[in-house]
C-alpha cells in the first residue's frame, strides 16, 4: 500500500477560554449522560461510535481526493471546511448507526431478547 501527500492540518485560532468552555460542556454531556440512559446502552453507544469512526477513518481518503480536485483544500480555510465536514459526516453516521440499533431493530423484531 503506497502512501499518498497528506494535507497539511490547519486550524483557525480560537481562544483558550472558549476551547476550555467547550471542553467542560463536552464532559458535563457525558456525565450527565452516565446518569440517564447511557449505562443501559453503552454497548450499543460503543459500537455506534467505533463504527462511525472506521467507516469515517476509511471515506477520508476518499474526501481528500475530492476536495483535492475541486481545489478545496489549496488553501487553509478548505482544510477547515474539509475537516469540519468529515467530523459532521461521522456525527451523522453514529447518530443514524444508534437509531438503528435501539428503535428500528426492536420495531421490526430483529433485537435480541433480554
């Protein structure tokens, strides 16, 4: 397997205050998460989540050939706009691969019983 140019990763500046904000609000979610329905779903929250990630892992190449021939990422705004794309991208898989496994597997009957 032969490796290609990676693009060069960049990020606009942001305030440490606002990144520590941001930081804090993400760990709060997962507390409080812990205390609602995340105990009794954390296999299914696991799996999503790694899932989303491979799948995204694996449809980045993909995206950077693509946004390499649409000249997106010549500069370092569409290095912004390409990596904020593919974080959405991998939100969206999860969220879709978590709805699946707790609401339509049970409507259809296909969830294993408990």
């Amino acid at each position: 397997m032969q490796a290609e140019n990676v693009v060069h990763f960049f990020w606009p500046e942001i305030s440490n205050t606002v990144s520590i904000v941001a930081l804090v609000v993400a760990l709060m979610i997962f507390v409080f998460g812990a205390f609602s329905g995340v105990r009794a779903n954390k296999v299914r929250i696991v799996f999503a989540v790694c899932l989303s990630t491979v799948i995204g892992w694996f449809a980045m190449p993909l995206a950077v050939k693509a946004a390499t021939a649409l000249h997106i990422v010549d500069t370092k705004s569409g290095v912004v706009i390409l990596v904020t794309a593919m974080m959405f991208f991998v939100a969206a898989v999860a969220t879709s691969i978590y709805e699946i496994i707790t609401v339509t597997l049970p409507d259809i009957g296909m969830s294993p019983r408990k």
